[in-house]
C-alpha cells in the first residue's frame, strides 16, 4: 500500500492516475468500501513509514508524497492519527531551515490545504451555534427574573411583605448563576486541535518570510494564507499572530520580487477579512502609501505599452492591485 501511494502522489498524471486506480482495485479485492476507508484503517502502518520516511528524508524523498496523497483522500477523522507525523515535519524543519526548508514547506502546504477543506466553514458554523446558545441562556435568564418578579408582587400585593433578611436571601441565588456565563470565554479561548496547528505552522511562517530564496518565501507565503484562512474563526488568537507577521508581510509588499509582492498582497487581503481593525492604521501608514506610489509611477509605461505588456509580471501585479485595493479599503473600513 505504501508504494502505491507513493505513486498516487507522483506527478507525472499517467503514473498518478494508474495508482488511483490500483487503489481502487485494493480496496474491491480487500473489501474496503472506499479509498478513505482504506487508509484511515490502515493509517497505522502508513504513519509509521512516513515517520520513518521524514526522519531520514535525504535517502527517502517521497515520504512527503505519501502523506499528501493520505491527506487527499481522507477526512477530518485522519488527522488524530497523522498529528505526531504532522509534529516531526515542524521539529525537522526548525532543525533544517537553510536545507530541507523548501521540501517541508511544501508537506505543511498539503496540511494545511486539507485543514480548510476540512474545517474552513466549522469554524463559523460553530461560532452561530454558540451564539444561539447564549441567546437562549439569557432568554431563560429574563424569563426566570420575570417570574420572580412577578411572584413578589404579588406577595406584596397579597400583605405578605418580605423581611429584610428574606430580601437578601432572595437577591443572593442569582449571582451564582452568572458564573457559567463568566466562564465561557475561557471554554472559547482553548483552541481545537486543528486551529493549535495552524498557529505552530503560521510561526515557522513568520521565520520563514525573510529566506533569501524566493521560491521558499513564496511557498511560505501560500501556507500563510491558508493558516489565516483556517484561524479566521478565532480572531482572539489571529491577532497576535497578525502583529507578528506584519513586519515581514509589509517588507514582502514594498520591496521584494513582484511575485512574491502579488502572493503576499493576496495573503493581505484575507488577513483583512478577520483583522480588519488592526491593519487600518497599520495599512494605510506602511503600506498604501507605497502602493499608491508605485502604482502612479507605472501608470506612463503602462499608458505607451502594447498588447504582449498584458503578459507580464508587471502588468498582472497591477491588476491584482487594483483589483483588490477597493475590496480592501472597504474591509478595513477606509472610505472617509
């Protein structure tokens, strides 16, 4: 099985494809009802070889592979069981930043990848269900004080006037019901464990974005969105993480290969989704004054330029930029 997924990962699309196919075959043969049932039943044996396979990743290069195809074709339920593997990757790449950075990277991008096909709307889905639920609890609370209320009332009402020391007993009950509501944020501030991931990758990010090889910042740029994407529900723990990176992010944006500068305006943009409040001033201090600028300067080559100027890096850079500016402003709540 290890071999085959090997394969499935190749790619070359005919070799990839053929072992799909005799995945499929395993698992008609095996009695397995599907590909993801037969490697989450198998996970054990797969996580061991791919272990064994990161640890000794020059004479074994194709570890990642298998784990990617793993990822793939599998579900939420894998990633219990591929977590410690997940763990190795980070502890290998702390150790190999100036070798192995680009390989790493990219077996964090297939993590990563999956962590928002994943979970990219449970986050939400989950933050509505708690907000119903406290709509709910303070619906019962105003509802029980409503009752009470109305219960002493009508004891006055009646002549039957409460003692001053009944008063006190009656006003001391509610107090202790509020302490559950003080202990919700606590319950919110613990991470699950796939959003804790995204936080340990988002910090290798962060080392990461000064490499001076372009194509290491611009894959750590690709898994940077896809943290922000994945903590996008926990903006409590974003923003943190948001102010660390800005340093980095900003020198990506105004001085760097137009490449890179189009992945980390990308990145951005879906920062601003969630942080939107943090990087307005930020963003309007370090960053548009920059782009404005560049953009101006650009504007005559751009004017006088001919049809095969549609193809380049410059002009595609522009576009994005001017694509995403409006967009971004309006998220950052910039329109005075």
């Amino acid at each position: 099985l290890y071999p085959v997924l090997e394969k499935a990962g190749d790619s070359t699309l005919l070799v990839s494809e053929t072992a799909l196919g005799t995945l499929v075959d395993i698992c008609e043969a095996c009695g397995y009802d599907s590909v993801q049932c037969l490697i989450n039943e198998n996970s054990d044996y797969l996580v061991n070889g791919i272990s064994l396979g990161l640890h000794q990743l020059a004479h074994q290069p194709r570890a990642a592979q298998v784990l990617d195809t793993m990822l793939r074709h599998s579900d939420a339920s894998l990633l219990p069981l591929v977590e410690d593997v997940i763990q190795d990757v980070l502890s290998a790449l702390d150790q190999s930043y100036d070798h192995q950075a680009s390989t790493f990277l990219r077996v964090l991008h297939s993590v990563m990848t999956a962590l928002v096909q994943w979970f990219g709307s449970f986050g939400e889905e989950h933050q509505q269900r708690q907000e119903a639920e406290g709509q709910q609890v303070l619906t019962r609370q105003e509802m029980e004080q409503f009752f009470l209320d109305y219960v002493r009332q009508k004891q006055i009402s009646e002549g039957n006037l409460p003692d001053p020391g009944d008063e006190e007993t009656d006003e001391v009950p509610p107090l202790p019901k509020l302490e559950p509501n003080n202990s919700d944020p606590e319950g919110e501030a613990a991470l699950p464990s796939h959003a804790q991931l995204a936080r340990e990758v988002m910090e290798r990010c962060i080392h990461l974005l000064a490499d001076g090889k372009l194509q290491v910042r611009l894959q750590v740029l690709d898994v940077l969105e896809l943290c922000v994407t994945v903590l996008h529900p926990h903006g409590n723990h974003l923003l943190p993480m948001a102010h660390r990176v800005w340093p980095a992010l900003v020198t990506r944006l105004i001085s760097d290969d137009p490449l890179a500068v189009l992945r980390a305006f990308k990145v951005l943009c879906t920062l601003a989704q969630t942080c939107g409040d943090f990087l307005r001033q930020r963003f309007s201090r370090d960053v548009l004054p920059k782009l404005t600028s560049s953009l101006l300067s650009q504007a005559p080559a751009s004017a006088r330029a001919g049809p095969v100027y549609h193809h380049t890096l410059a002009f595609k850079l522009q576009l994005a930029v001017l694509q995403g500016l409006g967009s971004l402003c309006e998220k950052l709540d910039m329109g005075e």
